[in-house]
C-alpha cells in the first residue's frame, strides 16, 4: 500500500522494550486488525509499540511515527484507534539522520498533534540501537518483498544511471548521430526580453488602530489612493464592524486554537478517569466473585463431611 505521494507504508511491532522489532507488516494488513478482520494472538492482552514508517526509493525510509496500539485477551486491536498516520508522518518534525539525511519522525515529545501524544511512546538508543535505525535496517532485509526503486541521481560525469533494458526506453547509442566536438555549433544566445520599468507603488501609507489607511507623511500619491480605494471596497462590502485587524486576527486564531486543545484535553482527562472507574468496578467484581467461591467451596466441604458421617 502507498501513502499520497507515493511511498511505500510499513508498520512494524517492537517488543516491550522497544530495543528488538518483533513483526513485520505491510499498512494494508494493520488496516485488516484494526477493521477486527484479522487477529494479532502474539500480542494479546497487551500494550503494543509500533512504528509506522513510509518507504521511498532505494527503501529508504523517510518518515516514521512511533505510537501505541492496545490488544485485548482475543487479540482484536482496540476499535477506537484513531491515529491519522499518514498525516503525522507528513507533519513531523526532523528526526535522527539514517544515512540519506534527517528524517521526518513524531513521537510522544514530539507529536504533530498534541492530543494524541498520549498514544505515542518516545524511542530511545544511541546509534545503531535507536528504534529509527532498527526500522531502516528491517525495511533494507525487506522481509516484506517492497519494491527496490533505484535511487536516482545526478550524473556528475564519473556516476551515471543505470541503463535501462535495450528497446524500453532510448535507441541504442550506436544508432544516433553524433557530430564531433570540432563540428559542433555553440546555440545562439538570446537576448532576455525587456520589459519596461514598472510604474513606482507609493506605499507611505499606514493603518490606523482600527485597520484603516491614514494619510501618508510626504503627501500621498497614486500608490496612497489605489490602498484607498481599496480600503474603501471593503468598507463597502463589510461595513465597519467587519473589519479586523491582522493582529486581532491572529490573536482570535491562538484563542480558538487554544480552547480546542483545552477541549481535547478536558475529553481524554475524563476517558481516561472513566477507564478507571471501570477497572475499580472490575476489580470489586473480582473480589466479590472471589469471596462468594470460598464460600462456595467451603459449603460444599462441610456437605461431603455429612455425607461421610464425620459431622
């Protein structure tokens, strides 16, 4: 399976540590657990480390996100998954230089958005035991049979691309006509085109505190009334309460951001303290269940004795 641009997508399971990668899969099987079409019993009843990891030429790996997936006793990956990997990879900030230059990486501290950082975890290791690299060196054994796309580049006169099966692509050399360096012409150069000097834009023009032009200090010009005449459209068009300011804008912009983050926020703080609740119900459960089975035990004991006449 390929992402939007084109590259290949991996999802490969670490072990708890996150030192040793466990299995290798392909996106389009982790998709097949996450629709509950598949099962992942090695797993069960666990917390699992992932990374999910796009694939360019040369298998080379160009983004990663480490996250977490939970597995219940049956082995059926949690339904409530929710990750947008494909977007997190394309938003992630730099990661550890693999060989070709810093990949794109997300992680728990670094999480393109925030409020999923809960389901990521954080990969640790100096060198060659980083996960990052673990993920590279998986992806070159290629277990999963990628397609192997030469990387292409730059021919510098030494280094030349590999040449492409005869007939495919280019006639062979010996049939195009090539004249020596001797007879051959330089190309004429050709005059870039003039064009005439643009007209001065007299821009001495400020806005006021309410985003409305003032007069300009030297006396305005044909620059100050083009920006007047606009700034008159637009009062036309949405009246003095419309209008706001870039600085208003953008703090607006950081209000609004602000409070979604808030609200996502206050939503995982109170699925999280559901969750809880639930396991301490579960837990009182048990040990009612607990009880009532010594009971239970300790009845049918007293029982055999009658029934032996030891009582």
């Amino acid at each position: 399976m390929a992402s939007q641009d084109g590259a290949q997508e991996v999802v490969l399971l670490f072990d708890p540590s996150g030192s040793k990668v466990d299995l290798e899969m392909r996106y389009g099987q982790f998709k097949a657990l996450l629709g509950q079409k598949a099962t992942l019993d090695s797993h069960a009843a666990a917390t699992v480390k992932a990374a999910y990891a796009q694939v360019g030429d040369g298998l080379i790996v160009r983004a990663a996100v480490f996250f977490l997936f939970k597995v219940n006793e049956a082995g059926y990956v949690d339904p409530a998954f929710n990750l947008p990997l494909d977007y997190m990879a394309q938003q992630s900030g730099p990661g550890p230089d693999l060989g070709n230059g810093p990949i794109l990486m997300a992680s728990r501290s670094q999480c393109p958005v925030p409020w999923h950082a809960i389901n990521m975890w954080e990969p640790e290791g100096e060198g060659e035991r980083h996960p990052a690299h673990l993920v590279q060196k998986s992806v070159w054994r290629n277990r999963l049979q990628l397609k192997t796309i030469p990387v292409r580049r730059r021919s510098s006169g030494a280094e030349r691309p590999a040449a492409a099966p005869a007939g495919e692509l280019d006639p062979p050399v010996e049939s195009r006509a090539v004249a020596p360096p001797e007879q051959r012409r330089p190309a004429p150069r050709r005059e870039a085109a003039r064009m005439p000097p643009a007209e001065p834009l007299d821009l001495t023009a400020r806005l006021d505190a309410n985003g409305r032009l003032g007069q300009a200090a030297n006396g305005g010009g044909v620059g100050l009334a083009r920006l007047q005449a606009m700034d008159q459209r637009l009062t036309d068009a949405f009246g003095e309460s419309g209008r706001v300011s870039v600085t208003q804008y953008s703090r607006q912009h950081r209000e609004q951001m602000g409070q979604v983050a808030d609200r996502f926020r206050d939503e995982m703080q109170r699925q999280q303290q559901s969750y809880l609740e639930q396991i301490r119900s579960c837990r009182e459960e048990i040990q009612k269940l607990k009880a009532a089975l010594r009971h239970e035990k300790e009845r049918n004991r007293r029982l055999q004795q009658l029934l032996r006449g030891d009582v």
